[in-house]
C-alpha cells in the first residue's frame, strides 16, 4: 500500500496537535502552505476562536520566500496590536526549511518568542 506524501504530513500533524494547546496568554499559531498561497491563523484553543490571520492571498503577494516574510512581518505585527508576545508555533506536518522557517524567522526578528 502507497501512502501519499499529504497523508504522511496530516499523520504527523494529528500526531502533534494532541500534544499541543494555544491559549488567550500564549495562542497557536497553525499554517498552511498550499502551492498558491501561504495561509498563518492564531488560534486560541481554550475557545475555540482565530484571533487573527494573514495570507499571502489576502496581500496580493507571490508564495515565495519573500511572500513569507512579508506574511511573516504581517502576523507579527497583529500580534503586537493584541499585545501578544510568545506563541506556540504549530508547523501542521510540514519540514521546517523554506517557507516556514523563512516565515518563523522573520516572526522571531519581530519579537515573537515560540
């Protein structure tokens, strides 16, 4: 039996989510990279509710290196006007090279502490 590359990414996301929790005080931040876009929602837990988002749709901005670290800069910032200063940085499966370190560098060079 062939297990899809997306499968074996949405075990391993399954796999942590069980173990990981946001809350008011410190949210998750969960992402989601499709090939057109990257997509990056803080997420309280407790009640079930996105405090914020931003996407590289929503910006009119390419999904590349460049695209997540404006999406990077973009959620930092509206972390700052929540006065939200440590996050738990949920990956959803995804290797952490590329896009999402890119966008997880640029989040830490902002201030936000994982």
């Amino acid at each position: 039996m062939i297990i899809s590359r997306n499968n074996k990414r949405l075990h391993r996301k399954r796999r942590v989510r069980a173990k990981i929790n946001g809350t008011a005080n410190c949210p998750r931040l969960s992402i989601f990279r499709s090939l057109k876009n990257i997509y990056v929602q803080l997420i309280n837990d407790e009640k079930g509710i996105t405090l914020a988002s931003a996407s590289s749709s929503v910006l009119g901005i390419k999904p590349n290196m460049e695209g997540a670290v404006k999406v990077g800069k973009e959620i930092a910032d509206k972390c700052k006007e929540l006065k939200i200063s440590e996050i738990v940085f949920d990956r959803s499966g995804y290797r952490y090279h590329g896009r999402i370190k890119a966008l997880a560098d640029e989040m830490r060079k902002e201030g936000l502490k994982f």
